[in-house]
C-alpha cells in the first residue's frame, strides 16, 4: 500500500513540475520588462551643492533616484527629513522633481554642527531612505566620532 501512495505522489509531482517551471519563466520575463515581482531594487543616493556647507547659506540636497540604471522620473514620494545630531526635532520637507530621476530641496542651516538626512523615496512599489551625514561649519574631530559612533544620541556631556 505504500508503494501505491509513493508512486501517486510521484505522478502528481512529476505532473506540476512543468507548470511551476512555466511560471518561474513567466516571472523572470515580466521582471524584465518592468511588470514581475522581481523588479530590480530602487537606489537613491544623496549629495549636496556645493560639497562644503556653509554656516546660513543655501544648500541643495539631492536625491538621485534609479532602477535597473535608468533613471526614475515618476516617484511618488520624495521627501528629505534634515535634523541636527542630538535634536529631536526633525523638519520633513517635499523633494521638488529636478528631471533625470534628480528630486531635490534647498535648506539653510543656521547653526554649526553635524546634521543627518534621510531621503524617503516611495517608488515603483518599493521604498528606500538612505541616510547622511552633513558637516556645516567647523566641527571637531572629536564630535564628528561621537556623532558616527551614535547618530541617534545627544551631543551634551554628562
């Protein structure tokens, strides 16, 4: 009776077999032209203009969105969240479309210090919010240290 039971299992698996195999093809397919489940990542990186920032001067922060090496020009949110290292208060500001998959803020910064960014970038289905750091002004070594060792903790000494 077993050997009845291995051998019908054996059919059915053999039966599905070209069917799973199909459907891994279909994916793979629709994947390259942009409409399968595994579509590639969305990457976003951050810069600045100009690189050195200064002390209550404007900024531009981009973030530069692609897929697969093209650019993505159709974003359904872009939005820069800018705080001081040790700040609880985070300001969220709405990216502006630049064209060339660039969307982009401009801020000024009115006092030194070591500042973050987050990009969250809504595209596609997928989300990414890398994050950086920003110098402005002169900022020790010491400080800058602290702030890479914990992002998340205040700058006060105890």
């Amino acid at each position: 009776m077993t050997s009845k039971l291995h051998k019908a299992a054996t059919v059915v698996i053999l039966a599905t077999v070209p069917f799973m195999m199909s459907a891994c093809s279909d994916s793979a397919h629709n994947a390259e032209s942009g409409q399968g489940l595994f579509q590639d990542v969305i990457n976003v990186s951050i810069q600045t203009s100009p690189d050195k920032i200064v002390l209550n001067q404007p900024v531009t922060i981009n973030a530069s969105v692609s897929q697969g090496g093209d650019a993505v020009n159709d974003a359904k949110k872009v939005e820069f969240e800018v705080w001081k290292w040790g700040d609880k208060n985070h300001e969220t500001l709405k990216g502006k479309h630049q064209g060339e998959g660039v969307y982009s803020i401009e801020k000024e910064f009115p006092s030194e210090g070591i500042y973050y960014v987050i990009a969250h970038v809504s595209a596609r289905g997928m989300h990414n919010m890398p994050r950086r750091q920003l110098v402005v002004g002169n900022v020790s070594e010491k400080e800058i240290a602290q702030a890479n060792a914990d992002p998340n903790q205040s700058t006060h000494e105890h």
